[in-house]
C-alpha cells in the first residue's frame, strides 16, 4: 500500500510568508523604513507627455526616409485627436524642410507638438490619451 504525503499547514503558512517577504512591501512600507520609495513607471506619464512622445515619435518616422510606416492611425496607438494633430503638424514641418531644411522641419515637430498637446489637454480635451505604442 503506498503512503500518501501531504503538506502540513505549517509549512505552507512559512511558505507563504517567505513568498511575502521576498517580494516586498510597496511605497508606505519603504517610507517607513526610512527608504525612498522607486519612482513611478513610464506608465504613469501625464496624458500631455504621452501625447507628446507619440506624436513627435511618428512624425519624425513620418518625415524619415520613405515616408515612415504605412500603418493607420490605431495601429499607431494614437487617438483620432492625436492623429489630427500629427497629419497638421507633418504638414507644417514637410513645408518647414522644403523652405528651410530637415533641422528647421526637426525643430517645427518639436515646439509644434509640445503647443499642441499642451492645448488638447489643457483644455479638458477627449480625456486620457491613447496609452499605446511606441512606450
């Protein structure tokens, strides 16, 4: 007859408990042990910022050799709000580099995104952007 083995409660409790202490406490506990909590994640970037980091991302690809990606809107992790901004302001920077060079069209994308993303959330606009792609 073969025995049957089985875990005492003890030993999951201490298994448990090993687990729990391994991995940590969050920001309070580190606090109170007089540690400095770790930053916030890239996730937690204000709805202007990721604005700003996609948009000057696919512009960029857009004003790039070819033409950049072929890919829509979506796949692109921008909003339909976002997107306008990014057909606007590529617009602008492509006359920027015909009148003025690649280095002027470069620096239209940038000061030209950060006003318009500044205004479409100032201005309580669509709420949360699209969190997506690139991070």
């Amino acid at each position: 007859m073969a025995t049957r083995r089985t875990r005492t409660p003890i030993a999951s409790a201490a298994l448990l408990a090993a687990v729990l202490t391994a991995c940590g406490g969050g920001a309070d506990e580190a606090a109170g042990r007089g540690e400095t909590p770790a930053p916030p994640s890239r996730s937690a970037a204000s709805p202007e910022a990721v604005c700003v980091r996609l948009i000057t991302y696919w512009a960029r690809d857009q004003l790039g050799p070819g033409g950049g990606s072929e890919s829509d809107y979506q796949q692109k992790g921008l909003s339909d709000g976002q997107n306008t901004i990014l057909l606007d302001v590529v617009e602008q920077a492509e006359e920027e580099r015909r009148a003025n060079g690649a280095a002027a069209a470069r620096r239209l994308v940038d000061s030209e995104v950060r006003k318009r993303c500044a205004e479409r959330y100032d201005e309580g606009g669509s709420g949360a952007p699209s969190a997506g792609w690139p991070r």
